[in-house]
C-alpha cells in the first residue's frame, strides 16, 4: 500500500475510527478540552524499559543529523531514563518559552488541536507503543510526541511559530481551509529540514522519532528537496505511509515563522482554483537541492 492520503481525511478517517472505538486512547476520562490526567504511577518497569530503548537508539542517530537546537534541548528535558512525568516537563519548559503539556488520549479533533497550540499548550498522547511497534506504529504515542516535538517547544522561534500556528489553523477551520493548514505542519512540525553551515539537518518530529528515515530525508538521491514556501507547500500533497517524496527546507526558524505569520485567506482562495501537486513534484523553475 502506497497512496497519496490527504491528511485531513486521515484524520476524518480516525475520528470516524474513535467513534466506533477503534482509536488505541482510552478517550472515557477525557475532559471537553480531550485532556486525561497522565496517571504517570501506572506505567510499568517494562513500558519504562522500552522508552530506554527507543529514546538509546533514537538519541545515537541524532548527531550529524538533527539540527543542533533539538539536539541541546532534547538533552534539557533529562528524559533519558523513563516515560517522562508531563507536570516535571511542564514546570522546565514554562520558565523557557511559557509552554506547558496536556496529556491526551491520542488524536484529538483538529479544532481542539488548534486551540491547544494557540494557547502554548503541546498535547502528548500518553500511551506507549508495544515492543513489536519498536520501528514503526501508525498512530502517534508518547514516543514520538514527546520525543519528536517537545524538544524544540525548548526554543523561542519555534515556540512562537507553533503557538501562530495554532491560530492560523483555528482560521483555517473557518475558511474551509484545513487541508492547506494540515499540509503545512506536515511539511515543516513532521517533516522539515533546516540548512546548516554543515549541511541539512532535520528538525521535523516524524523523522527525528524514526529509525529509518532520519537518515533517509539528509542522504538519500530519490527525494525532491526544496525550499519551503507557503503557496508551494499547501499545495502539494503527501504520503502517510512511506518515506516522504518531497520535503521542504527551511533557512532558519525565523523562515518558519516569518512564513506563518502572514493572513493566509487570500492564498486560500488562490489555492482553491489549483490543482493539488503530487507528492513528487519539481517544478520548472525550482532548484532540488542536493542530499548531504
Ligand atoms: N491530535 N494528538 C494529536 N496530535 C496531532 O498531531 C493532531 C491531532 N489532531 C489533529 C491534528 N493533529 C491535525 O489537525 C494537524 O496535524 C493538522
Ligand atoms: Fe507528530
């Protein structure tokens, strides 16, 4: 299997899925914000054992790859030897950037989503893959959004850039607009690139949390790299299932910000008499950068 999926049918796809109760999160204790309390003292010495595994042999592919800031803030979280306490967490990361986490129980419904990150609240999913997931599971688990997203909450650019994120999907909502907004955090929260002095580095949380295609996004000759732009990217479709086909690179976190800052409402109505690009387009005019 290998389809281009939007990924707001993705996710309508899992909302269908939790309300026939095939979503993994036990959603019962949810609040009307689908926050849980995290229940930290339940996790057992097993589950414990294998985020040691998961967070060794994810740490020791991160040099040379993962931008420095990750890399210094993963570090800050002090992570290494369990399932993270989310209040500990908290406590750090609000005296840096004034973020906190909420435990959820998994996917959340996308307005609600929004409104977590507009208020600098970063939802981590609190249940944890089994051993036999080890290298790859379909829906996030703490693994992947602790590890993969919390760090770089650490950094002030990027924490402002996810918090205006957050509002803007909140508009996008309003405009019709969720699948050029869902594209965008594809493109750069999963699955972006940053250029460095020493070559690219990769600072989205779908790669950075993988075995595999944290080394195949910097090295490997078959995808297209180019740079991020916010018409071309929420133009351009994306796969869910395998090793992206295209992924866009930033300058520095400040590209990143200073490309969601903007009122996309009239780019929604430009992007709406477009056609969708597949996920291996290169365009005419555009430079595919080369791997490292
Ligand atoms: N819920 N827990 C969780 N994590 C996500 O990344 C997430 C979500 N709900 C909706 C959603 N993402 C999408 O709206 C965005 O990825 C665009
Ligand atoms: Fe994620």
């Amino acid at each position: 299997m290998n389809t281009t999926v939007e990924h707001a049918d993705f996710f309508k796809t899992l909302t269908e899925k939790s309300e026939h109760g095939s979503l993994r999160g036990n959603y019962e204790g949810a609040d009307e914000r689908y926050v849980v309390r995290q229940n930290w003292a339940q996790y057992t010495p097993a589950q414990h054992a294998l985020w040691r595994q998961l967070y060794r042999r994810q740490a020791s592919l991160l040099p040379g790859r993962a931008c420095d800031a990750f890399i210094e803030s993963l570090a800050r979280l002090d992570a290494s030897d369990g399932i993270p306490d989310f209040t500990r967490t908290t406590d750090a990361l609000y005296k840096a950037t004034g973020w906190e986490l909420v435990a959820v129980p998994g996917l959340i419904p996308d307005l609600t989503f929004f409104e977590h990150l507009a208020a600098r609240r970063f939802p981590v999913t609190v249940w944890l893959r089994e051993p036999e997931e080890f290298d790859y599971i379909a829906e996030p688990d703490v693994f992947h959004d602790f590890f993969g997203h919390v760090p770089l909450l650490l950094n002030p650019v990027f924490a402002d850039y996810l918090q205006e994120y957050g509002r803007g999907g909140m508009k996008a909502l309003k405009l019709d607009a969720l699948k050029y907004i869902a594209r965008l955090y594809w493109y750069t929260v999963e699955f972006g690139l940053i250029q460095t002095h020493q070559g690219l580095r990769a600072y989205g949380a779908g790669m950075l949390s993988s075995g595999g295609e944290i080394e195949y996004c910097l090295t490997s000759p078959k995808p297209r790299r180019v740079m991020l732009d916010a018409e071309r990217t929420m133009r351009t479709l994306y796969k869910i299932d395998s090793y992206q086909e295209t992924y866009f690179v930033i300058r520095d976190f400040e590209h990143l910000f200073s490309t969601t800052e903007p009122d996309f409402a009239p780019l929604y109505e430009v992007l709406k008499t477009e056609e969708a690009l597949p996920a291996d387009t290169l365009l005419p005019d555009e430079k595919n950068l080369p791997p490292n």
